[in-house]
C-alpha cells in the first residue's frame, strides 16, 4: 500500500524569523553603549594630547615647552643635554660644574627617588625640583614637606636675601606647590600666605645646592616674557656652564636593572592598577547582578494555566532561534514513538528500539520496513522545510495507525 507525500506545510507567522524593526529593538541598547565607549576614549585621547604633548621639555616649541629657555642659556654659553633614564641622571650629579633638572620627580618611584637623594646629597653640583608634590619632596630633600593648595595671588615678590631671587623680582609661582623645612640654612622665597613656593637648601658636604621650584610656570615657553619668568630661570639653571635637563618616563627601566627585583606591575603606573581593581569589582557586582539564581532550579506549580499549544511553540522557537534542527526533529520522532509503541503492541521500555518497534509496525501497516526505519530513526533534516515535511509524516503515520 502505498500513501502520497503530503504537501508541506507554511511554518506559521509566530515561528516566523525575527523582523529588522525587532532585530533594531534589540540591538541598539549595545551598539549605542559601544558608541558611548567609543566617543570617550576619542575625547579622553584628545584631552589628554595637546596640552601634555613636550611639556617642560628643552626640545619643544610648544605653549608649555621649554625651549626657549633652553635657547637663552645656550645664548649665555651653557650648553643643556636631555636625559630620560635614572642611570644618566645620576652620572651627571658627580660634576660640580653641572646643574640637573629634575622636570616631574613625580613620576620617579620611591626607590628611584632615594637613588637619586644619595647621588645629588654629595655633589657640588646644584639639583633643580620641579614641582615636586609630598611624599616625592620629602625623598628627594629631606625636611621639606609639601602643601598642594595654591595661594591666592599668582605673582609672587621674592621677599627674601637670595641673590638669584632678588635680581629676578616678582615671578608667577603662585599658583604651585608651597613648602616648609626644618632646615635653617635653607633661602625661602616667593612666599604664598606664609609659605614659600620656592627654596634653596645648601649641602653640607660641598658647595652644592638643591633648588625646590613650586611651579613649572617659570619655564614655560608661553609665560618666560611675563613679569621676572624668564630672569628666575635663567638665574637657576645658569649658574653652572653644564646642564642636564632629566625627564622621567614610564619606561624607565634603570631601576630594574640596578636592583634586579622589580616586575611587570612595578613599571605600571598606580592609577592604572586602581582602575584594574575598580573594574574588577564592577565586573563582580554585574556578576552577582547578572546571577539572579543560586544552587539548582526549584519546581513549583504556576499560578496560571498554560495552554500546551503554547508551550510547544516557545520550544519551538528556542529551537529555531539557534537553528537546533537536530534536536527538534529528535524530539519529534522520540514523542512519534512513545505514542505508536501501545498502538502496535509494542512494550514502553522498547518504543525506541528498532528491531522491535519497526516489525510491529511494518506488520500493522504493510509497509517497507525501511522506509518507516528512516522516518522514525533516520538522520536530522537539513533545513527548515525538511523539518515541517518530517512532522507532518509523523503526523501521517499515527493517524494511520490509528485508523481501523
């Protein structure tokens, strides 16, 4: 006996793909949060580009360079050398005809700082601080502490006996750091509410100094014209015929290579470290957020009634959401066979196994043993159609065998 295929059947429209308006609806939340992300990192690299770029540095023609310093010392005969590494810096100190610039000893780490302490403590050279901030200040001249808050007015009087404040006069530091020392040989001048922004703290040893610069300002090549700037850095940094203009990077590494005991996250700035740990924990928080269910999933009974209908077609739709066309045909032949096994026979325990259930079958309907072997245990369908033409001849087949 043979039966005609039936025709295949038009999936409905709620199994239906997703539309492009829903794919939209779902899709913009994440692509506007990358476009949130991308225009801040766009922003924070032009912020942080510009204003920082040469800044304090002898080579650059920038509002915040220092080259024309560099060019008035050069036109009064002192000639000025750029060093970036620790190792540099501390074989310039050893002259006393050699003046260093230490632009941002912030940037140096602590052991760096003590490193260069002990190097400029017994030279006869002159050591120029620039702005440095606590605790940098107290490692790098001991007894000076630091007071970050600037003062009120930005040009400040010497109001002091230093020769080299004196001849400069009145000078923009106001609006730097602001100092205290225990030391009473130590010149203070330019006092900002009654603390110095700048001083000099003579060596013990030899007839060196170290200069401590509140502000940068004076150096700048934008401010060098404005009220005694440019006279104030030329009185520092002239009054030795060798200068050494160090500028602290990251990447300095000579630390590293003296001690032999730094690592990766050593070279790593600490605000990058503080941003790793903030983020760590966000990351947590949203995993905990994310987690709304602990241990395994508990069974209860719904407070609704949910029709089967519709519970077969969410399946359906997890099923064709990832394109599981293997699981759901397997699905549909498992139920084909729990339901023909009573019909023909057939125990329950082997509704699945071919070799009893396919026999009974055969009998029952005078068909192809082979033919119901590849409906009801054959391979997985290749796309959508050949799913919906496979249920509907499992459909077939039970109603047929159902039929008196």
């Amino acid at each position: 006996m043979t039966t005609e295929a039936p025709a295949p059947v038009t999936p409905s429209p709620t199994a239906a793909a997703p539309t492009a308006r829903q794919g939209w609806t779902r899709s913009r939340g994440v692509l506007l949060a990358l476009v949130l992300i991308l225009a801040a990192a766009v922003a924070l690299a032009a912020l942080r580009s510009g204003d920082q770029h040469g800044r304090l540095d002898p080579r650059s023609a920038d509002p915040q360079g220092s080259r024309a310093v560099a060019a008035l010392l050069a036109d009064r005969g002192v000639d000025t050398r750029v060093v970036t590494t620790l190792g540099q810096a501390r074989a310039a100190t050893g002259r006393d005809d050699t003046t260093l610039l230490v632009a941002v000893p912030d940037l140096l780490t602590d052991d760096q700082q003590s490193r260069l302490r002990t190097a400029t403590a017994a030279s006869g050279g002159r050591t120029v601080l620039v702005a440095p901030g606590a605790p940098s200040v107290g490692r790098l001249a001991p007894g000076v502490t630091a007071d970050p808050a600037p003062g009120f007015d930005t040009v400040l009087a010497p109001d002091c006996a230093l020769p080299d404040a004196r001849r400069a006069g009145a000078a923009e530091l106001g609006d730097g750091v602001r100092y205290s020392t225990t030391g009473r040989a130590a010149d203070a001048c330019y006092p900002s509410d009654g603390l110095p922004t700048l001083l000099r703290i003579p060596h013990t040893a030899q007839n060196g100094d170290t200069v401590v610069l509140g502000a940068p300002d004076v150096l700048f090549d934008d401010r060098l014209d404005q009220q005694g700037n440019a006279s104030l850095a030329l009185q520092l940094l002239g009054s030795r015929p060798h200068l050494v203009w160090y500028l602290p990077s990251l990447a300095d590494d000579s630390a590293a290579a003296d001690s032999g005991q730094r690592d990766f996250f050593d070279l790593l700035p600490s605000a990058w470290l503080q941003a790793t740990l903030q983020l760590f924990l966000a990351a947590v928080l949203a995993a905990l957020w994310r987690a709304r269910r602990f241990g395994p999933l508990v069974y209860e009974r719904l407070p609704v009634v949910i029709r089967a209908s519709e519970t077969a077609e969410g399946r359906a739709r997890l099923y064709r959401k990832v394109n599981a066309r293997d699981r759901a045909a397997a699905a549909l032949r498992s139920t084909a066979r729990t339901r023909l096994a009573p019909l023909v026979g057939v125990p329950a325990a082997q509704a699945h196994t071919p070799e009893t259930l396919l026999p009974a079958l055969s009998a029952r309907l005078q068909r192809d043993g082979q033919a119901l072997h590849d409906l009801l245990f054959g391979p997985p369908p290749g796309d959508d159609a050949a799913l919906v033409s496979l249920a509907d001849r499992l459909d077939a087949l039970e109603s047929e065998v159902r039929r008196p």
